[in-house]
C-alpha cells in the first residue's frame, strides 16, 4: 500500500480490526519512510446491477450519485449522516437480494421514494416532485394526500 502523504511504497500494517457488523476490516498502517500513519478499509468487492436509463442507456450503478440523490432531498432536514447511511444500505441490499444484472431507473427511483418515506415525510414529497416531474397540482395532492393525518372529527 502506497503512502497518501510520500507516496513511498513501504507501509507496514500497525492494527486490524474487524468491523461490528463483520463486513469489513479497518487497517491502521505506518509508513516505514515519512512515519506517519493511516487508515485503510477493505470489504468485499460486490457487483451491484448496471442502471438502465428510460432513455434506454446504460451506466454503472454510482453508489455515490444515490447517497448525493438523497442527501439533496434531506437537505436542512433533522434526519442523521447514520440514517442516510442506513436507507443506502438497504436499497443496496434490495439490488443485490434481487440477484439481477439490471435495473431501470424507474425501479431504482421507487426504491428511493420508499426509502425517504420511511425516514422524513418532507425529503419524499421533495423527491418525488422532481422524480415523478408532476405536470399539475392533482398529481401533486396524490401523493400528499396517503401523508396528510386523518381528521377524525370530521
């Protein structure tokens, strides 16, 4: 492993640790040139499905364009970096579970909806209006009508 501060390529492995959950090792290394020391993480490699476009395209699944996907429908709201995390990785788990080689992006999108719901009312319905691109306000009710409490007075 090649040191991030010298780019020397000795580094010798200090501490290892297993994750809690099992998945993944954390390595504390030194470099034996500049003596400074860091972290690397290994976990297993896993083929995530390739995403097909409705324009029919295909692209790599991007990890990172989910999490800036959601975190973008999140923003300014009291959901944690843990719960954000937590929604990826079931969405993660679902594509794999599903042993598919491909998605649509439409799938993909529900998937993130159900998500959102689950964790912040506010970030699904902000989702929702840009994925589902609602061309008026009915389209619009129909998805907050199901979130909006029941008034049992009435």
């Amino acid at each position: 492993m090649r040191c991030p501060f010298c780019a020397h390529e000795d580094t010798q492995v200090v501490e290892t640790r297993e994750s809690d959950e099992g998945d993944q090792i954390r390595r504390r290394r030194r470099c034996t040139h500049c003596d400074k020391r860091f972290t690397t993480y290994e976990r297993a490699e896993i083929a995530l499905p390739s995403v097909v476009k409705k324009d029919g395209t295909r692209e790599e699944f991007d990890l990172a364009k989910l999490r800036a996907s959601m975190s973008l429908a999140l923003r300014k709201r009291p959901v944690s970096v843990e719960q954000i995390d937590a929604a990826v990785d079931r969405i993660q788990e679902k594509l794999l579970n599903s042993g598919a080689k491909e998605v649509t992006s439409t799938r993909l999108g529900e998937l993130v909806m159900r998500e959102l719901k689950r964790i912040d009312k506010v970030a699904y319905v902000r989702f929702a209006s840009v994925y589902r691109r609602f061309e008026d306000v009915g389209a619009f009710m129909d998805v907050l009508t199901p979130l909006l409490p029941v008034d049992k007075e009435a």
